[in-house]
C-alpha cells in the first residue's frame, strides 16, 4: 500500500510510542513525514529509523504547548516539503493524581500539553489542510469515554480533544477537511511504562482500562491513523475509532 504517495503528513510526538509508530508506518506508504517532538534525540532517532529504510523524513524539536514553537515548527514543515496533507497529534503526557490533593500546576501541565498544544497544532496547520483538502487525527483516549481513576487531568484533555475534534469536523466540513480522533487503550509505550501512581490508588477500579485481549504495541494504532489520514477515511470526520481490544464494548 502507497497510500502517502507525494503527500506530507505532521507528526507530533513522533519521538515515542503510537507517534513513532505512525511516522514509521505512513513513511513506509510513501509519506514525506515531519517528525516533532520535545525529545531530540528520540525524535532525530525515529528519522535515522525511517531514512535507513529509504523513507523520507525530517525532524524537529517542539513543545506543542509553546504557541510560538508550534507556529514555527508548522511553518518550516510547509518550508520544507512545500504542502502539508495530514496532521497527527499524538504527542501527550499521562500522570494519576488523588483528585483531592491534585495540584492546579500538575493539572494545568496536563490540559496544556494534551488539548491546548492539540488546538495550537490544528489551529496552525488548518490554513494549509484546506489547501490540501487534508485532515486531521488527533489522540484522545477511552479515558475520555469511561471513568479513570486518579486521572482526572489526563481524562478531561482527552474528553476536550475529542468534543474539540468534532467541532472542528463540523467547522470544516464544507471546506473538506476531516477531523477524527482515535482512543487507544492499554498500549504499551514509554507513556505506560513505569506509571506513578498515588498511594492512594485502588487498582480494582482499574479494570475497565486493561484490554480484553491483553496489551498491544503501538503499531495496532498507528495502522487506525493512517487508514483516518488516508483517503480510505474520504468519508470519516468528526469519528472517534477506540483500539482497545473490545475493553469499553
Ligand atoms: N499508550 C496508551 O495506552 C495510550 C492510551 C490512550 C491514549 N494514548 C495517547 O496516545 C498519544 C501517544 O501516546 P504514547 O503512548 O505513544 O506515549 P509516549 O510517551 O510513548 O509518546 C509521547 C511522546 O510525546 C512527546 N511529548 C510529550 N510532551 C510533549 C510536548 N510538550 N511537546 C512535544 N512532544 C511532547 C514525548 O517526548 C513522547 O515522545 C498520547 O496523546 C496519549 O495520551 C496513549
């Protein structure tokens, strides 16, 4: 399949994870892939990966919650490889806090780095998507849709991306830009890996995040991503896609 043939697509948080799965798997269809990551040598890493294996790729290091860093970094993409087909945020930080003792910085870094760093992303890279009639995936969570314990934080930025996600489908629907989500559940990347959790935590409320088929390795997600950035999604918008073995059906 070579479906990101002559196409360039944004990845956020392409250092780690279901954003380094994403860059690989959309650079091995072809893609021209803009790699963005607060983590340098995570993300010139991911490029090394792709390059060797005759891919195209170009990194650079970016907060997403930095409004000035984001606008720079959209622009150079466009700079660099003259158009910009797809957007894929996956770059996002996880923390569990007892809500009554949650401290307002710990959540106001969560909800600036998981929905806000998403809109600078959407919102800078919206002019060039309608240029290219192109669209968006963005990375919510089945937090956003079943309780998570300990995670208030991390599950009211997802909830945000994904009511965000659909406004901005509405919004751009007649100018033919797609906007989906997809909510991963129990993947195993750096994210949950060696998770802090507070003393407090009951962990039989946790079964409604652990998948009915075990955990799976962030290639499962990347391949939902590219179907959505790809034209096998023409008719997806304002969709959320959960890839969690069937834990929240
Ligand atoms: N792994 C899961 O089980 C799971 C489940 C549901 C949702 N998600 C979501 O999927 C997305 C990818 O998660 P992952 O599991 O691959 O995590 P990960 O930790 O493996 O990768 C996240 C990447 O984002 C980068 N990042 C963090 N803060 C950043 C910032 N301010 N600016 C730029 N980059 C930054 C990190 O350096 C890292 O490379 C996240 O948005 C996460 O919330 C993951």
């Amino acid at each position: 399949m070579q479906r990101f043939t002559d196409k360039v697509v944004l990845v956020t948080g392409a250092g780690s994870g279901i954003g380094k799965a994403s860059a690989v798997r959309i650079a091995a269809e072809g893609g021209a892939v803009f790699c963005i990551d607060l983590n340098r040598e995570a993300v010139e890493g991911t490029v090394e990966e792709i390059t060797a294996a005759g891919g195209k790729a170009a990194a650079r290091v970016c907060d997403v919650s930095d409004e000035a860093s984001v606008r720079d970094s959209v622009q150079a993409c466009v700079d660099h490889y003259g158009s910009l087909y797809s957007l894929v945020n996956m770059a996002g930080i996880l923390r569990f806090d007892d809500t009554a003792q949650l401290q307002a910085g710990h959540w106001q870094k969560v909800i600036d780095i998981n929905l806000t760093g998403t809109l600078f992303l959407c919102r800078e890279s919206l002019p060039h998507l309608v240029r290219s009639k192109g669209s968006i995936v963005n990375a919510a969570s089945t937090a956003a849709l079943s309780g998570l314990p300990c995670g208030v934080a991390y599950s009211a930025s997802k909830g945000g991306v994904l009511a965000m996600t659909r406004s901005i489908a509405v919004e751009y629907a007649k100018r033919g830009v797609r906007a989906n989500c997809v909510c991963p559940g129990d993947i195993t990347t750096g994210m949950t890996d060696g998770i802090d959790f507070p003393g407090t935590m009951d962990f039989d409320l946790m079964p409604r995040i652990m998948s009915l088929s075990g955990p799976r390795a962030p290639e499962v997600v990347a391949g939902v991503i590219a179907m959505l950035a790809s034209e096998d999604g023409i008719h997806i918008t304002g969709e959320d896609i959960r890839v969690d073995g069937g834990t929240l059906s």
